[in-house]
C-alpha cells in the first residue's frame, strides 16, 4: 500500500509541475482605440503606447497615429502622435520611438511628441512590426515583399528576403528572432536561420519571458506560451468573437500581456499566471 501511495504523489508532483500557464484578464479599454495593432509598454513612466491604424490597414490617409494609455486601461491621449499614415509595429531606442508606417519608418522624439524624421524604405509596400537591438539598430519586417529591412543610423538597407509569412520580430543580443508565417525562427550574426517552433496558425507579435521561452499572438485570435524546447500552449482563444489578437507588449517583471484587438478597437491586459 505505502508503494502504491508513493507512485501516487511522485504522479501528483510531476503533474503539477507541468501545470499549463494561463491568463486571467484584467481590463479592458472601452472601443475607443482606432484600429489598434501594436503595444509598446514605458513601465517607468506607466504609459502604453498604442498604434492607430486609422480606418484601415493598408490606406496612406493621413488619418494614424500613437495613442497613450495608463497601465490601468484608462485612455491618457487618443491624440498623442497624429497624422501618420497605418502605423503598425512600434519599437523604442532612448529618448526615440519608431513606428513602421506601410512604406516608412517614421521617428518620433517622445520627450516632445513630434515626429522628428520620415525615413522611406525602397520598394516597401507593408511595413509591419519593428524592433531595436541593444546598439540601435532597427529592423522592419515587410508582409507583402517577404523582407526584412535593417537601418543604422538612419540608412536603411535590405537585411533579409524571402521570409515567407514574415511579420513579428525581436532583436536580442546578437540575434534576431523572426515570425515567418507558423514559425519562430533565430537569424544569428551571421544570418544563420534556426527553426525554434511551429506553431498551429500564423503569428504576428513575439515577446520573450526571460528565460528562452515566448509568448506568440496570433491575429486570428489566440494567444500563445512557446518553451525554449518548441513546445507550445494555447493560452487564450478569441477568435469565435472576432476579437483578434494582435501586436502585444509585456511587462516582464509583473508578468501582464497588454494585447491590440484591431477592429475591436480595445486593448486588453491579461496577467500571466
């Protein structure tokens, strides 16, 4: 009997310890938000910058822009960078934002609010997200021409091309982790691809935990945790509301998704448990 009820809680123990991780949503910002896309969190300061798209995703009207939002879901400034075009990813380096505005990456200085410089990117037809490594080097992903552009001190050149599906992207180190359609892939200094995971639908945004794994949105309307091994969970799963899951933030330290639900216009915050 005492054999019996050790196997038991040696199962027990090794259950819990792959226990799922799942989100318990927060808040949610009311429809207000015009055609939210990408989150980029500034912890310190307790904004979420949040671009609008305007009234549709690929027009150059004019009508885009950055929107500030406290840390609790309430609206600061729907108005807070006007007059872009359909801004989507939103990257930030120092006092510097960057946005990826179908053909251009606009800069932002965030101290005064303004757009300080509009960089065109040859050949660009949509621009998607957008990040920067640690020595202040962008990259932008272009969906429609499979490429990823790379700009250092403002001058762009073509990094990348033939990534189908591409779109989320995130510079780490020395490396640059990639969304290509289902699959999260690592181009290292060299350029070198590594495939990290597939995943059941196409993604969009890619943030990372900390410790090797990520967490992967998919516009459809899901929301997943990828282990550093491959593996994956669904954690959330909207998509029979036609709420879509877009370009989230994350704050590393308290564990929250802050997640664009593009033509739901909200943004929402899950804690990541």
């Amino acid at each position: 009997m005492k054999t019996y009820f050790g196997i038991a809680v040696i199962v027990l123990l090794s259950l819990h310890s792959k226990a799922q991780h799942k989100l318990e949503k927060i808040w949610e910002t009311d429809s207000v938000v015009n055609l939210p896309e990408s989150v980029l969190p500034d912890l310190k300061e307790k904004i979420l910058y949040v671009s609008q798209m305007g009234n549709n995703p690929n027009d150059k009207d004019g009508i885009g822009g950055v929107a500030k939002i406290g840390l609790d879901g309430k609206i600061i400034d729907l108005n807070w960078i006007t007059g872009l075009n359909s801004p989507k990813g939103l990257a930030r380096f120092g006092n510097l934002m960057y946005a990826a505005d179908l053909t251009d990456v606009v800069v932002i200085d965030i101290a005064k609010g303004k757009v300080k410089k509009i960089i065109a990117i040859d050949s660009a037809k949509f621009l998607n997200d957008i990040t920067v490594s640690d020595q202040g080097i962008v990259y932008v992903s272009d969906s429609r021409t499979k490429k990823i552009h790379r700009l250092e001190n403002d001058q762009p050149g073509l990094y990348l091309d033939n990534v189908n599906g591409v779109n989320g992207l995130k510079a780490i180190g020395k490396d640059l982790y990639i969304i290509g359609g289902k699959n999260i892939w690592k181009a290292d200094a060299e350029k070198k691809m590594t495939k990290l995971a597939e995943l059941p639908n196409g993604g969009d945004g890619l943030e990372p935990i900390g410790n090797g794994d990520f967490l992967f949105t998919a516009w459809a309307g899901y929301v997943y945790y990828v282990s550093a091994d491959g593996k994956y969970e669904l954690l959330l799963d909207t998509h029979l509301e036609k709420k879509n899951t877009a370009d989230l933030g994350y704050d590393p330290v308290k564990k929250i998704l802050y997640i664009p639900t593009f033509y739901k216009k909200t943004v929402m915050a899950y804690q990541l448990k």
